[in-house]
C-alpha cells in the first residue's frame, strides 16, 4: 500500500573565510582560499561493510518500496546526483563522491548505471581525471549530471589537488546511457594559491524551441582571495569544448552553492547562496553571455553546521527547476524559529522578477529537514526530496519527498522513502560528512528518483528506489 501511496504523490507526473559550512582545518592543507569541502577519507573508513539493525528504535514500520544500493562498494561514497534518459525511462545514471581508489585513499567521481529501471547497476570511477582513472588530480567531488535530448550524460565534477595549488572544473560525457565514458573536457584549470574552483552544478537546454537547443552549462564557485562569486561557462558542441567563464553573480561576491536550471525559451537561471544569508536568482536571455543583476528570493537563517544533536555537516545552497509553462521554482533548507531545519519553497511567475513568499515543503513542523533537491515533471508536477529526521527518534537519517500539482500553491503529505532509517556514525568519516546535497529526478513516464547517502550496510553507500 505504502508503495501506491508514494506513486500517487507523484501520480499527476505520468499524465503528462568564505569558509564551506563545516570544514574543518583539519580536512584541507592550509591554504589562502579553501581547497575543497570533500573531504578526505580516514584508513577506517575502508573496513567491509558491516550489518546492523533494519531500523531505528522508535522509528515507524518499514513502508515497501524497494531500496536499491546503487554503488556496491565497501569504500564509503556520498553526495548524490542523478539523472534520467528521456529516450529510455529504464536508463538512470547516478553521481557521486567515491573513495574506492586505493592509490589514493581519496575522492574520485564515481558513477552508477542502470539499464532496468534500478534493478541492477554497474559503475566505477570516470577515466582520465584521479590516478585509479589514468588522470593526475588527487581527488575530485561535487558531483553533477545531465541529460540532454538525445540521451546523452553530461558529468560535471570539481578536480584538484590537496598538496598543491591546481584545481579545476571538469566534464564528461556518455553517448551510451552511462555505461562508459570518454575523457574529461577541462572546462576551466588553475594553478593558483589565490583561486580555488568549488561546487560545480550543470545543465542542459533540452528545449526544441529555444535559440539555444543543446547548450550545455556549467556554474561553479571561483574562490579568489576573499571573493567568492558565481561563474558560468557553456558549450555549444555538446561538450567538446567550453567557452570563456563569465560572472553571473553581479555585486554578489560571497556566493556558493549554485544551480543551473534552463526555461522552456532558453532562459538561464542560476540560484545560490550568499553567506550574508539570502538566496539569489540570476537570469541570462542570451545563452550565458551575460546576466542581468542578481535577485533575492529570500533573506534566510542558515543552518547552524551541525544541526544540534548531529555531528555531520550541513548547508543551506539552494537547487532549482524550470517548469514546462516557464515558471521558476526554487527550494532550500533554513533555521526555522532558532529550533530546526525546514524545506522552504518560492516560485515565480513572470520570469524571475518577483518571487512568492516562502512556504514550508515537509509536513511534519518539528524534527530537522535538509539537503533538499526539486525537480519538474513534463506536465508540471513538482517533486522535492530531501532528509528527514522525523521518522525516527535519534537524529538517523530517513529521506521524505512531498509534491505539488498546482504549481507550488499548497503541498501534500511527506512520503517517507526510505525503508531503513541511517546512522549518520557510520558514514566513515566519524559521523562528520554525508555529502552537501542529494538529489532528484523525474522520468517522463512520472516516476521519482531520489537518490542519497545511506549507511544501513555499515558504510555509506549510494541509495535509490527501483520500480
């Protein structure tokens, strides 16, 4: 029954310092600017993985989807992203933080692939950027996909080395639904103690009618000595090659944590975060040539890191989706009433301009819910996943998704998708880091697939649901 009920939360989709929140000095060499927020793995993270109980005390009964370990390695992985083939509901392509490289004991961007709807994957790390791939960055991170209306992955990723001053901004591609990969296209490369380049997102233009059909975006945050602004670079090769960077953050230069996301006519939005705590929203009419000035979605709290009664670390970045009718939504986790963490949700409906006043997502007030992702089916329905402690009663991880069928006006009931609650304490790395976000995407057909850091193996591992 729980199994219906989750598809019918989404059954309207088949109709139709700048210092990074939470890193410690410890988790990067001493440097002007931040070197990473992935942070590096400890020997005892490597242990096999190890059973533990099916749930947490206090925590409801197990509902009946079926949860899937999508990455079936006994090295941890986190910091989640997913995308799905719209030429083939079937084909999903998961994105994450792994530390199976043995050369390393390090970051390397893994990915997870299925061709039967979740059923079985296969993956392992790209080629040609971290040593267990032929490449000679030390680690990379920050994970992003997309797709584009040809089926095709784009995989972008940060690179970089936490002994010397190189960083960069990569992407791959995949013409064959993910099961292999050619060589990275280096988007942007530095050798600089004063830049450092950090938390990439991507999109791509999948929208026949606009102007730029196939353009492939990629944002990022340039760190710079104290200055910490949004840039955006694109492709119009389908990923071959990436033009020169331009700001897209305006006046805004304590940003992080951006998000592409491309409007039916080709708008380029982007949100962020800045640390004087608000979330952003810029526009480009003209292909990320250029972008008009920022503007405020909300002023916000940001999450205290950790939340209180954790020890991992937490953010409030923002990630947005474009509807098939043009409007822009936008969603992020904020300190509500100096007591927990709630999903806030904002939409506009004249492009940008104005935004509606925020609303809360999960359904259940009390407890912390974070590290939200949202997403749009084609009929308009929308989706967010996120974690959710209030399925249990020790601060373990469940992951909930709510949607809404009228464009963001009202929300349903949280769903809880995760059929074992997460202890946090056995991510590998002491309770102190599952990743900056998780993620979400929609098939055509309307299905949802959440994806996230689960640790019920005695590791952290990378969770998806199968249908």
């Amino acid at each position: 029954m729980a199994r219906c009920r989750l598809f019918l939360v989404f059954l309207a989709l088949a109709v139709g310092t700048l210092a990074l929140p939470g890193l410690s000095a410890s988790a990067q060499p001493s440097s002007p600017v931040p070197r990473s927020g992935v942070v590096e793995v400890g020997p005892s993270a490597r242990r096999p993985a190890v059973p533990r109980p099916s749930a947490a005390p206090g925590a409801p009964a197990a509902i009946s989807l079926t949860n899937v370990d999508a990455s079936n390695d006994p090295a941890p992985q986190n910091e989640t992203t997913v995308a799905t083939n719209p030429l083939n509901v079937r084909n999903i392509v998961g994105g994450a933080n792994d530390y199976r490289c043995t050369l390393t004991g390090d970051a390397g961007a893994g990915f997870y692939t299925s061709m039967d709807g979740g059923a079985t994957w296969s993956g392992g790390l790209l080629p040609g950027i971290t040593p267990c791939g032929g490449g000679s960055y030390q680690a990379a991170g920050d994970p992003a996909l997309a797709v584009d209306a040809a089926g095709s992955f784009y995989y972008a990723a940060i690179d970089f080395d936490r002994t010397t001053s190189r960083s960069a901004i990569s992407v791959s591609k995949s013409t064959d639904g993910g099961l292999t990969w050619g060589s990275p296209t280096f988007v942007t490369a530095t050798n600089n103690s004063q830049i450092f380049n950090d938390k990439d997102y991507i999109a791509v233009d999948t929208h026949s009618a606009s102007p730029f059909f196939g353009r492939v975006y990629v944002s990022w945050t340039r760190f710079n000595g104290n200055l910490s602004p949004i840039v955006v670079s694109s492709s119009t090769d389908g990923g071959a090659t990436f033009g020169p960077f331009v700001t897209a953050s305006g006046a805004v230069n304590d940003a992080q944590g951006s998000v592409p996301a491309v409007g039916p006519n080709g708008e380029l939005y982007v949100a962020f975060w800045s640390q004087s705590g608000a979330i952003y929203v810029v526009k480009s009419t003209n292909g990320g040539a250029s972008f008009a000035a920022p503007v405020k979605v909300a002023n916000i709290v940001t999450l205290p890191s950790p939340l209180p009664g954790n020890s991992f670390r937490v953010n409030s970045f923002p990630s947005i989706a474009v509807g098939p009718n043009g409007n822009v939504y936008v969603s992020w986790s904020e300190w509500v009433n100096g007591t927990n963490a709630d999903v806030r949700f904002s939409r506009s409906t004249n492009g940008g301009v104005a935004w509606s006043a925020p609303v809360r997502v999960n359904s259940n007030p009390s407890d912390d819910q974070f590290f939200n992702w949202i997403a749009v089916a084609p009929n308009g329905t929308i989706g967010i996943c996120f974690y959710d402690q209030s399925f249990n009663s020790l601060n373990w991880l469940d992951v909930g998704c709510n949607k809404s069928t009228n464009g963001g006006l009202s929300w349903g009931t949280t769903i809880r998708v995760t059929s074992t609650s997460s202890n946090p304490a056995n991510d590998g790395f002491g309770g102190g880091f599952i990743g900056d976000y998780t993620g979400l995407a929609l098939t055509v057909a309307g299905k949802p697939y959440p994806i996230w850091t689960d640790t019920r193996t005695g590791n952290a591992d990378v969770f998806t649901l199968r249908w």
